[in-house]
C-alpha cells in the first residue's frame, strides 16, 4: 500500500462554511489541503467530510493525523 507524501508539519487554519468537502490523503494535491485528483497515481483515496454550520478548523497536512481530516498534532513527531 502507498504511504502519503507530507505536503505540511503544520496544519492549515481554514472557516469552512456548510458543505462537504474532500480532504487529499495521498499528500500529492496541488490544493493543500483538498483534493485535486492527484491520487490517482495512488491506492490512497481522498476522505469526504461534512461541515454543518460556519467554523474554524485545523486540518491536517501532514496527512498522519488518528483524527483525519483534523490535526491532532501528529506533525509534531514527524
């Protein structure tokens, strides 16, 4: 199985109106941290997550997070 590329050791601070959005797992998106379809060189598939309301999150870029799509502080040890 492939193993993602860290884009970041630093999570990206976004306000993420309602929606669902796809997170890029593989680490290769041109558009950290969302997918651009760049996977597909991979078996790593981007993760769909939702957002209700309007708010602030931290996302992982790192792409190592136990909390993915959100950073846990994984990129601290890497």
């Amino acid at each position: 199985m492939d193993k993602p590329v860290i884009a970041q050791k630093a999570p990206k601070m976004l306000t993420l109106e309602p929606g669902t959005y796809f997170w890029c797992a593989c680490g290769r998106s041109q558009n950290q941290p969302f997918c651009d379809d760049s996977h597909k060189v991979t078996s790593i598939t981007p993760m769909a997550f939702t957002i209700d309301e309007k708010k602030d999150v931290w996302l992982c870029q790192c792409k190592y997070s136990k909390n993915k799509p959100f950073c846990d502080g994984t990129h601290r040890t890497l």
